[in-house]
C-alpha cells in the first residue's frame, strides 16, 4: 500500500538517496530539499511510501516516490518527481 505524506526533514536522506539511484537527474541534493520544505508558502513537498504487510507506511522507511510542486502568483509549476525504478509503471508518479 502506498500512503502520501508531506516530507518531513527526516526524509531528506533517503530521498537523496532516492535521487541518486538516477544518473540523468538534474541533483537538488540535502541543501534543495531543505529550502523547499522550509519554504511551505511556495512549495508543497511530498513523498509516496510504503507500508508493509497492511501496516502503517510510516512503519515501513521505504519511499516510492516524491513531488514538488510550486504555487506561484497564478499558476502552479511541477519542480520535481522522481520514483524510485521498482515503483515504475505502478501507479506511484
């Protein structure tokens, strides 16, 4: 089961390890996941995770997922998705 969450700063490890399983990924690193969860006027963080066996999602640490997106003055931007290449094709993006 997939839940979606706001990211917390305790995700910002496994996200950048997320990331970096990606080798054409432009790189946000540990700094530009920080600003952006900082920022919650501008940014909307989120991570998709998963639970295990029916249990809670925030039991399980693994994240599937992310997306950031921006909301400006009148439009709303997509900055980033990544999903993690077991979660491809699974309804995760």
């Amino acid at each position: 089961m997939i839940s979606i969450r706001l990211m917390v700063e305790a995700d910002i490890t496994r996200i950048v390890a997320l990331e970096n399983r990606w080798d054409y990924l432009s790189k946000w690193g540990e700094q530009g996941y920080r600003a952006a969860i900082t920022n919650p006027i501008i940014y909307y963080c989120f991570v998709a995770e998963v639970g295990t066996d029916g249990k809670c999602a925030e039991l399980s640490n693994e994240i599937a997922g992310l997306a950031i997106l921006a909301q400006l003055f009148d439009h709303s931007e997509l900055c980033n998705i990544i999903v993690a290449p077991e979660y491809l094709s699974k309804g995760v993006g």
